[in-house]
C-alpha cells in the first residue's frame, strides 16, 4: 500500500465523521443523538462485528503471544510513568491517578481503532486481543482503583467482593462477550450456520461509518475550544498520541522483536485516542468529570489529524 493509497483510505473516516461534526454544528441532526448512534455501535453492531471474525479467525496467528506481551510491557511502563507524573504534579487521589492513566494508556477501541482498521486494511482482527487485555486486565484495575476509592461506599463490604464485582462489570459488557464467545466456538470448532454470520456481518459493516459518525456528532455538539486546554490536558493528549506509540514501537521492536505487520498494528493501535469510556467512569465516580470529557474529545481530533503521519510511518515500515 503506497503512501497516497494510505492517505485515500482515510477519506472515509474523515467524511463520517466530519458529517457528524458539520449536521451538529448546523443543528441538522441533534447532537444529543450521539448516544443513540453510539450506543447502536458499543452494544451491537462492533460486537456483531467481532464475533463473526473471531469465529472465522486462525487463531494461533490472531493471538501473536510476542507482540501481546511487548504491548502489554508497554502498557505497564506506560502506566508507571503517567502515575508518577500525576504524583509529581500533586494528585494524590488514587481515582484521579487512575483517571489520568486511562487517558494516557487505554484507546478507544470500539469507536475510533476498529472503524479506522476496516477501513485502512479491511479488517479490524489485530484489535482484538489488544481489546482484551485492555478491558480484562486495564479496566478492571481501573473500576477496582474507583470501587476501593469511592468516599461514600459501604465499610461493610470488603476488597474481595469489590474485586468480583468490577471482574464481573468488565466480563459483562458487549464487547468481551463478543471476544469470548467467537474465541469459544472456534476452538470448540462448533459449526454457526452461514445466514447467521452472514447477519452478524451485515449489521458489523455499519459498526465503523456509525461510531465514526457517532463521534463526530458528539464533538460537534461539545462547544469545547482549544483555547480553555489546561497545561496538564495538553500534556496527558500528547502522551497518548505521540509518548505511547512511540514508547510501543521501542519496546516491540528493539526488546521484543516484533516486526513486519504486528510492529505496524501495534503503534497504530497505540496512537488512537482516550477512551470514550474515560468521560463514563468520570461520571460514574464523580472525579474529573470536565477534564474527562475534554480529553475524550480533543485526543479524538489530536488522533485524527495525526493518523496520516502515522499512516506514512506505517508504510515506510512496511
């Protein structure tokens, strides 16, 4: 794929989701819609999607154990040091830590990485176990991070059941089961009859052009301004987009060795913006809930338009 082929891949990204911006700037569709639009794609049409190409995946090449351990590394030494850059600028509440580091190490799956990758390679199968990890390992230390912290929960009820009710929370949503239940019945070789994942296909096309758009109505309609950026909110967007990817790239290529497609897949997953999960838990636990929605927005539009610097990396390292 040459340069220019790259750059022509994200024209679709960008007229779903500049439409979205321009029809809630001119009021055409409501900007409040977005929830709609969004939850459409987080609780069925991605994880349609996921389903059917993890069930008709090649595993044993899906799961590459080298590159999920370097970026799970990566995520690790990520998280170290966005925790002790919080602590040197005074944040002491664990919650706002862990805000802070699932702003500067999680990425938006479900509605930026997984559209972006169908529409740049035509498949988005390299998320998956990243999408894994990060929900089944980096939210739940998240949600356990804000149970334990909650000022105003029950004494009475111990870290454990804590613990089992934030593992349940991350298990349950849409997303994992998707993930499970393919990886399931694939190695289970249980035969899905052909219309059913031909349906399953059907409503995961619409996953990437509704997300898109869904994210592109909900920044039009925010009224945030690049002049209200605080110091800290500019420092936390470029370290997810530029710190991270270039941390993972490190990391997979000169410690672990990963090359070729997977070194490509990685940076690229770890250059996508904060997650839209991150303004949720914000309002869930009442803990920088501005900051929050600042930093799921604006990471979106830094991404955006440094996707096609990144899509030239892509291509030379290709």
């Amino acid at each position: 794929m040459g340069a220019l082929t790259a750059l022509e891949k994200l024209v679709p990204v960008v007229l779903a989701f500049g439409c979205g911006v321009l029809l809630a700037r001119r009021k055409t569709v409501p900007a409040d819609s977005s929830r709609a639009f969004a939850d459409y794609a987080f609780l069925f049409a991605v994880p349609c999607y996921l389903f059917g190409n993890i069930y008709t995946s090649d595993l044993g090449v899906l799961f590459n154990w080298r590159a999920i351990l370097a970026y799970a590394t990566t995520a690790a030494l990520a998280v170290l040091a966005v925790g002790v850059l919080a602590g040197l600028r005074g944040v002491r509440d664990p919650r706002a830590v862990a805000l802070r580091i699932m702003a500067g190490v999680q990425v938006n799956t479900a509605y930026f990485a997984v559209p972006v990758f169908i529409t740049l390679f035509g498949n988005a199968a390299p998320i998956f176990p990243v999408l894994l990890f990060q929900v089944c390992v980096l939210t739940l230390v998240i949600i356990s991070i804000m149970e334990l912290g909650r000022p105003e929960r029950d004494a009475t009820v111990g870290p454990g059941p804590l613990l089992l009710r934030a593992v349940g929370a991350s298990l349950a949503t849409p997303l994992v089961l998707a993930c499970n239940a393919g990886i399931l019945l694939n190695l289970l070789s249980l035969h899905v009859p052909k219309a059913v994942l031909d349906g399953f296909s059907f409503v995961g096309d619409s996953a990437s052009p509704v997300a898109l758009f869904a994210l592109g109505l909900h920044l039009g309609g925010s009224g945030l301004t690049v002049r209200g950026t605080s110091r800290e909110e500019i420092g936390l967007i470029a370290f997810k987009c530029l710190v991270f990817p270039l941390m993972t790239w490190a990391v997979c290529a000169t410690v672990f060795g990963v090359g070729g497609d997977w070194l490509k897949y990685l940076v690229l997953i770890a250059a996508m913006p904060a997650p839209q999960n991150l303004f949720i838990f914000a309002q869930r636990y009442d803990i920088g809930v501005d900051m929050s929605a600042s930093l799921v927005i604006k990471s979106s539009v830094a991404a955006l338009f440094l996707l096609p610097l990144w899509m030239q990396w892509a291509v030379h390292v290709g």
